[in-house]
C-alpha cells in the first residue's frame, strides 16, 4: 500500500461534467443532471484501501446528514480493476448495498475522470459550490487506520456548513487527504 496524499487543485476550478455507470443501478449517471441547490461532494473512493474501509462508515453519515440539506454525494472508483479485481463493479454493488451507500457509486473505467479530477488517492474529497466552483479539496478529517482517532468527518464538515452558510472556506484549513493510491493501468 502506497501511501499518497492528494493533490490541491487550485480552489475555483470548475466542476468537469461525465457519464458513469452508477453500480447501484446499473444505469449510467451523468454528472450534470444530479446537481443540487447548495454543492456537490465528490469523493474517490475504492472497495480494499484500508483507508476507505476506516472511513466508510462516516461516509454514510455524511451523505444522510446533509443530502436532505441540499448537498449531493457521488462516490467514483477509478481503480484498475483487472490487477486489482476486488474492485470490480459486482464488487462495488455489494459494498454499497451492505453499507447502504445513500449516494450514487460510479465506476470510472477509462480512468479519465480520475484524471480530469486530479485525483491522487483514495480516498479524495472535493467540494463544489452550487456554480460547479471547487469550494474544498482535502481530507475527511485527521483519522486514519490505527491512528486512535475516531472518524468524525470535522473537516468536511466545516467545509459543509461554510457552504450552506454562504460563506468563504478558509484555504489554510485545507489539508490534503491521504490514502492508497489510485491503481492506475499500465
């Protein structure tokens, strides 16, 4: 397991739009037609980085503290999935009904919205506004695996009630997430 931070984009850039199968569904999801009022997290996610299966659960009460608030969730694995194959969408499927992922679980085949995203790790946060303006990049909060720190999501959470306060996110409070590396195909 490499560990590997992510990468902070510079704040402003602007959401890209895709399509991706949603695993859950079996339907394909296009970024543009989810959007919500207030801001949409997209979060780089995999089924065996240990520090996604830390997180996971926080992930969930993420999505269900601030869905109803106007916020939408997507989760997008971009792993390559024939060197590491329990990341698969059947795989993928499992994983989000069992934890009942209450948010859309994209697999990200061409690895080209990772790319697109800049995303470095899993797992990888970013935060738009309503206008598609990142607004966040960082991590979940300072747990991590055998850390002793409990997952609390505090630094996404502040992040989140900045923006649905309408005000500024301060750039020095952003610290970067880390994680296992994004498996990228040869």
């Amino acid at each position: 397991m490499a560990v590997t931070p992510s990468k902070m984009i510079a704040l402003g850039s602007k959401a890209s739009q895709f399509t991706l199968l949603n695993v859950i569904s079996e339907k394909n999801f296009i970024f543009d037609e989810s959007k919500k009022e207030k801001g949409t997290l997209i979060m780089f996610i995999c089924n065996h980085c240990p520090f996604v299966i830390h997180v996971n659960n926080g992930l969930v009460k993420l999505a269900n503290d601030y869905q109803p608030k106007g916020v939408n969730f997507i989760a997008i694995n971009s792993n390559d999935v024939a060197n590491y194959p329990q990341d698969n969408p059947e795989l993928m499927k499992q994983v989000a009904i069992n934890l009942k992922y209450p948010f859309p679980y994209l697999y990200d085949e061409t690895q080209e919205v990772a790319k697109v995203y800049h995303a470095e790790c899993t797992p990888d946060f970013f935060l738009f506004d309503a206008e598609n303006k990142l607004v966040y990049r960082g991590q979940l909060d300072d747990s991590r695996p055998n850390n002793g720190k409990s997952v609390t999501g505090k630094d996404i959470r502040i992040a989140l009630n900045l923006l649905l306060e309408r005000k500024s996110i301060p750039k020095e409070n952003q610290l970067p997430s880390i994680g296992c590396n994004i498996k990228w195909k040869k």
